[in-house]
C-alpha cells in the first residue's frame, strides 16, 4: 500500500484527508508539528509529503529546509 504523509496542525482537517486516502487505498500517516514530521521520515518510508505552510513552532518552509536535508520525496505545499 502507498503511504504518505500529512503535516498539518490541524486535526479534523488531517482526518479528513487520511479517511479520503484510505477510500483510494493509501495509509496516511498524520503528524501536527515539524518535529514530530521529522521523527516520522526518520522511523517510515512515504511516496509524497503534504505539508501545511503555517505550522506552530517551526513554519512549513523550516520543516522542508530540514526534511531536505534527508531525502528527496516529493513535497506538496
């Protein structure tokens, strides 16, 4: 099964998403800060990332800098 990825601090929102992935056979995985993302890419292997721009903590631009640093998955902004 495809997985992928969903950064977003917003939590009916990555539901949403992950119900309507599942529907295409796609596992979601969801995560609410960059640094939880960051530990996620570290332990799981995805196809594509969906990051939210405005994240607390550190912004999505930071979390891309830093997954960039660690692999070359697509990342849909």
């Amino acid at each position: 099964m495809t997985k992928i990825l969903v950064i977003d601090d917003d939590i009916e929102l990555c539901a949403l998403i992950r119900r309507l992935a599942l529907n295409e056979n796609i596992d979601a995985d969801c995560c609410h800060s960059g640094k939880e993302c960051l530990e996620k890419l570290n332990n799981s292997e995805y196809r594509l990332i969906i990051l939210d721009v405005m994240l607390p903590g550190m912004n999505g631009f930071e979390v891309l800098e830093q997954i960039r640093k660690i692999s070359s998955i697509p990342v849909y902004l």
